[in-house]
C-alpha cells in the first residue's frame, strides 16, 4: 500500500474533507473534516471504498485518536430533495467543519473537482485526493463508517430494503423492495428509485 501525503502545505493547518452517500436512494448524505498532526502518520490509511469493512472500523477509532480534531456533518434526505444532492454534499461539509471545535482550520483540503467555498477559508479541490492525502482519507472513513452506522440502524426500522447491508446504495434488491413496498420516508424522492424510466410509477 503507497503511503499518502500528510499535507499540501506544511506551514498552515489543514482540515481535509470528504463526504459518502451521494449515490445513495436513501439516508443522508454525511460529510467529515479532519485535522491530523502532520508528524504523525496513521498506517493503512486510504479511500474508505479500498478497505474492508473490518479496516475501516479499526482506522476509525485510530484517528479519533490521533486526529488533532474532527466534525461531522449530516444532511437529510428532505433537505437533499430540496437543495439536489451536490449542493447537500458541500452543506454536510461547511457543517463538518463547523463541527470542528478544538483547531481552526487555515485551508481545507476537498475531495472532488468542485466546492463551495467556507467562509474565508481558502481550499483546494483534489480529484481523487482520498487516495492522495492523509487527511482526506481520514474524512472519508469517518464519513463512511458513521453514514453505514446510521443506516444499519435505519434498517432495523425497514428491513425489507437490506440496508444493512447495501447501505442505501441502488442494488437490485434495493430497488425491488421499492417497487414491492414503495418508498419509506428514508427515501429521496427526486432520485430515480426505481431505475430507468420507471420512477413516474411511485406516482400513479
């Protein structure tokens, strides 16, 4: 496994930020920002979606550990219906960073090609910067483990949707429990649900 960076910029303090869910028919969105110490670099750490689950719950305890700080942030399925889920993503991120109590971030480091900007804050969009930076990796496991947590826990309310285990992501049992059951208020319901051309049928 390459080692990632442990900073852009050595010299100012940097909170990397990722979020996971945003191809997901239902949840949230959640987002995470992270400050580690540059000096201390945490082995394993990579984009959440190469890990193990296993992996995963592990490095996640290893960085609320080490990490000099880190902020969570949610956003609904009803906000991201209201908002579309790309300006939700950017929402669930500035609400990570406010989240963030103990260390003032100087610059963010975001995963993706896009962002809109926090405050005064100067950031700098990494494509693919989970599998680059320390701190985006650190952000994307947080993200992930805590959006997982919450939907297996959605699940015991719905288990017909098998949340426990595809998380709300659009698998073929997912969608077939749409079409049989219907949407549950966990749904987003300006996503395609069903697949295809088939959404106006949740309607009818």
């Amino acid at each position: 496994m390459k080692s990632l960076q442990a900073y852009l910029n050595e010299k100012v303090i940097e909170a990397g930020c990722d979020e996971a869910g945003r191809g997901c028919l239902s949840g949230p969105v959640v987002a995470s920002a992270v400050i580690l110490n540059p000096n201390k670099k945490i082995a394993g750490l990579d984009d959440s979606k190469k890990l193990s689950e296993k992996d995963r719950i592990l490095l996640r305890e290893e960085i609320f550990a080490q990490a000099l700080d880190y902020g969570v942030g949610i956003v609904t399925n009803f906000e991201i219906d209201e908002i579309n889920i790309l300006n939700a993503s950017f929402l669930a991120m500035h609400r990570a960073i406010d989240a963030l109590k103990k260390c003032k971030p100087e610059h963010l480091l975001i995963d993706g090609n896009r962002f809109n900007p926090y405050k005064t804050i100067p950031h700098s969009c990494i494509i693919k910067g989970d599998s680059l930076f320390q701190s985006i990796a650190a952000a994307s496991i947080i993200a992930k483990t805590t959006r997982d947590n919450i939907m297996s826990a959605l699940h015991t309310k719905h288990p017909e949707y098998d949340w426990i285990k595809n998380k709300g992501y659009p698998t073929k049992k997912h969608r077939k429990a749409i079409k049989e059951f219907g949407p549950t208020p966990e749904h987003r319901m300006t996503f395609n649900l069903l697949g295809g051309e088939n959404q106006l049928k949740l309607f009818k």
